[in-house]
C-alpha cells in the first residue's frame, strides 16, 4: 500500500481535484485506490466526486465504532476508486487515530488523502498519515511561496518521496512571459514537476457533476500524472508545452 498525501500550505490551488482526478484515473487503471478526506469541517472531496448524497458514515462514525473503515467508503460513480468522507466534528480526529483509520486499508494500493490548506493540525495529521507527499502550486507568486514553506517542514516527517504538481498553468501566458512555466517552477523549487494541469474552464464546469469529460485539456495531463504515480517516475511531460522530455529516474 502507498499512502500519499496531497498538500500544498496555500488554499484553493486544486489539491482536492488533483487528489479525484489522480485517484480515479490509477482506478481506471486497475489500482485499489481509497481516497481519504483529511479536510475536517471544510471537506469537499465529496462534492468534487459527487457522492456527496450517497454517503452514510464518516470517519468519525469509524473511530466511535459505529462501522468498519471498510463500511464507510462510497464508491465513486466513475470507477472503483472509493473515498472515506470526511466529519464535520474534528474533536475525534488525533493524528494518532487519522493514521490508524489509513493504515486499516492495507487491501488497498493506493490511500491518497486530500490535505487542508495551511500548516497547522490538520496538514500534520494528514502528512503524519503518509509515506509520500504531493505538493501542489500554481504559478502565482504566493502559492510557490508557501509550496516552498510546505517542503521545507515535509523535511521533518519521514517521507520517502516528496514531488510537485503545478496546476492551473496557461501557455499563452507563459509563451508571453507573464506567467513562471512549469520547469521553471520545479527549478525555483528544486523539485522536479510530475505533473503539469492546464487552466480548464471544463474543471469547474463539470466539477459540479462530479468528472470532467475525456475531451478536457487536463485529462491528458492527468494522466500523465497517474502514469508517474503508479510508476514511481519523474518524467516531466508537459502537456502546455507539447513537449516531452526525458525520464529522470
Ligand atoms: N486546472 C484547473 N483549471 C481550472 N480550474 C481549476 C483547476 N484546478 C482546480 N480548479 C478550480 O479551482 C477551485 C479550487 O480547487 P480545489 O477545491 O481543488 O482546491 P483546494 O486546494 O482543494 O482548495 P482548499 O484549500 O480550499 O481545500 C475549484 O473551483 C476548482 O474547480
Ligand atoms: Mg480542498
């Protein structure tokens, strides 16, 4: 089982629509994935894979007993991929009994957890629950900032591997220089992309509906993205750029 947390320090740069379109798409694959919703009180993990109306238990009704951690999961209409709702009481939720929920899905082989934005509690219970850590930016100038932050304390917790996602990236503005590119980023940084999403307005049309169409420019992206996950490669495939580069590792 891999248990990697998607963070990022600054809010709202897509860490919970990175976290379903990743997951769904190593699913589609053929994986065992299980995304768990670290963001207590504030979570739309099951808004974003609309299964928001199918969800009977949470992760609290798990740790008061009321049902197995297995119970609680809703399968995601799209694919096999599942997600553990999140509560809206945190009371409950030591990072002691976070991890425990995580490490009770062994069966599966990939447990991703959608972290909350900032450093506090919550971002330390959810990368404790972690072997790996996804960092996402945009390119503003204040989400690279605290993406920074954010991996200067992942360097306190035992990772085995800490990689970038730069999401919501324009090419034209790039080609203008008006906006930092994704190698560039990675090299600000000193963490190497593996993943590189587009701006689309498509995301938060169809976000609303639960999945974004295969037509989507981020689609392609994404799967990029899941095919350095499942691999457990660097390879910086940047679909703005249509251009490939060779594989790091
Ligand atoms: N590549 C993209 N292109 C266009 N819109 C995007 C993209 N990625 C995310 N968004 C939109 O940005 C908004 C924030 O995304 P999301 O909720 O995933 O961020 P978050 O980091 O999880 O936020 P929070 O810190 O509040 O948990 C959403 O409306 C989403 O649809
Ligand atoms: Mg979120």
């Amino acid at each position: 089982m891999r248990k990697i947390v998607v963070t990022s320090g600054k809010g709202g740069v897509g860490k919970t629509t990175v976290t379903a379109s990743l997951g769904r798409k190593l699913a589609l694959r053929g994986y065992r994935v299980v995304l768990v919703d670290g963001d207590v009180g504030l979570n739309n993990l099951d808004v974003v894979t609309a299964i928001e109306r199918r969800v009977v238990y949470d992760i609290s009704d798990v740790l008061m007993g009321k049902c197995r951690a297995f119970q609680a999961l809703v399968q995601d209409s799209e694919s096999s991929m599942r997600i553990l709702p999140s509560s809206k009481d945190s009371s409950l939720l030591t990072a002691q009994a976070f991890k425990g929920v995580v490490d009770s899905f062994g069966e599966f082989d990939f447990v991703i957890i959608d972290c909350p934005a900032g450093i506090e509690h919550g971002f330390h219970r959810a990368v404790s629950a972690a072997d790996e850590a996804i960092v996402i930016t945009t390119p503003s100038l204040s989400a690279i900032r605290d993406a920074d932050k954010v991996l200067g304390l992942l360097r306190s917790y035992r990772l085995s591997d800490v990689s970038l996602v730069v999401n919501r990236v324009r090419p034209d503005m790039v080609a203008k220089h008006e906006m930092l590119g994704a190698a560039e980023i990675g090299a600000l940084l000193h963490v190497p992309p593996i993943g590189v999403i587009p701006e689309d307005d498509l995301i938060t049309l169809y976000q609303q509906l639960g999945s974004v169409p295969d037509c989507a420019i981020s689609d392609r992206a994404y799967l990029a993205l899941a095919d350095n996950v499942a691999n457990n490669s660097k390879a910086f495939y940047d679909v703005t750029q249509k251009r490939r580069f060779g594989r790091r590792r």
